[in-house]
C-alpha cells in the first residue's frame, strides 16, 4: 500500500513552478558548488604538499649519499650542500629557499633538509583551507666506513 500525493488542477495551473524545470541546475550547483570548489581546493593543495614533502625526503636521501664521499665534516657539507641545490633546481614545482644541516654522531651522518613552501602554488589557499605547516624538515641517516 503506497502513499501518492495528488494536488488539485487548480494548485498546479495557479503554481507553476511545481511543473517548472528551468534554473533547477542553477540552483543545485549554487547548493553544491561551493562545496565542491573547497573539496577541490583542499585535494590539490594537500596532494602538493604531500608531493614536496616527498621531494624533500629523497633530495635528502640523495645529499646522505654525496656526503658520505666527503673526507671531512667540512666536505661533507659542502657536497651535500651542492647536491641539494642541484636536487631543488630539477624541481620546477618548488619555488621556496631550503637550508642543508650534516651532523655526525660516531659513524652516522645525519643531513636534515629543511625546505620553506610558502612561495609554492600549494600555498595559495591558505586563507581559505587548513592547511599543514610550509616548512617540511626530513632526514636521511647513513653510516660512515661501510658495515661495523
């Protein structure tokens, strides 16, 4: 047993916008659209951010490696140094200024790459969404002199 509601000829001839189908889409996309624009917002935003943070990660990978060559602390800065500006310059996604930390602890050296995002496109809705902090630190560790 179903339930209709059936209107009067009258109502519907005296109401036509019950029968009308012009501007529907308007207003379903004046309801929606925002919302879809934000959800849209917020993807390319944190799909950049996760993009960089990964960049970051394997420039650092890549400045431990070129370091371990170094003779001295001072060498191993300086071409871990070298190898992170090459690393940036290849990214064209990545506009901001990064700085290069090389610390060793016994036979491990540990390169911190800090990298500032605020310049990056990413960073363009940041009034408008939440959005994670511009700097994004990763570290690489490798052990000098090979296996103990």
């Amino acid at each position: 047993m179903g339930f209709s509601l059936r209107l009067s000829r009258g109502f519907v001839a005296r109401h036509g916008f019950i029968a009308a189908k012009r501007g529907t889409a308007a207003v379903e996309f004046a309801l929606v659209g925002p919302v879809l624009l934000l959800l849209m917002s917020g993807i390319f935003t944190y799909g950049g951010y996760f993009l960089t943070a990964h960049t970051v990660q394997q420039i650092s990978n890549d400045a431990a490696r070129a370091a371990i060559a170094g003779l001295s602390d001072d060498e191993r800065l300086t071409l871990a140094q070298d190898t992170v500006r090459v690393g940036m310059a290849d990214q064209s996604h990545m506009r901001g200024e990064s700085q290069v930390n090389v610390q060793r602890d016994g036979s491990m050296l540990r390169v911190r790459v800090t990298y500032d995002a605020r310049e990056d496109i990413y960073w363009a809705f940041e009034g408008l969404l939440p959005v994670p902090r511009p700097e994004i630190s990763r570290v690489a560790t490798i052990r000098l002199g090979g296996l103990p």
